[in-house]
C-alpha cells in the first residue's frame, strides 16, 4: 500500500496543502482510498515531538486496513 505523508515547514499558505489531504484518490483500480496525510509542523511542534509524531502517523493503520479491505486480505490468526 502507499501512503503519503506531508508535514509542511514555515508560514506559508498550506490551504492548498490542506485540501489535497481532503482528497480520496481513486487508483488505477479505481477504488477510492484516503492515501495522504498533511501536518503543518507549526501546529504541532511546540505541543513536542510526541504530539506532532501521533499527528503525522495517525491515518496510516487505517490506511492500511482501507488497503487490506480493497485486496480481500484477511490478517493472519494471532497466535500465542
């Protein structure tokens, strides 16, 4: 699966930034997946490093399960 992750640096205008991380991209099987996630590190970065990591990070398990959903993957049994 691809993710895209882009963390925005300085004070520029990132609205357009933002809407693209709005965007559901279709692939070239045409169906639909939320692949990209935008942070502007300004907004987080004084709230410290674990915040700001959270924030970068926090659509990737989703992503990840939209993925496995689209391919008919199934996780393997937890053993233990």
């Amino acid at each position: 699966p691809l993710s895209v992750i882009i963390v925005g640096v300085g004070s520029a205008d990132f609205s357009n930034m933002k809407l693209l991380d709005r965007l559901v991209v279709h692939l070239a099987d045409r169906t639909p997946r939320d692949i990209v996630q935008f942070v502007a590190f300004n907004e987080y970065a004084s709230k410290g490093p674990n915040i700001l990591g959270a924030k970068v990070l926090a659509q990737i398990p989703e992503q990840i399960l939209q993925y496995m959903a689209m391919k008919h993957i199934k996780p393997n049994a937890r053993k233990g």
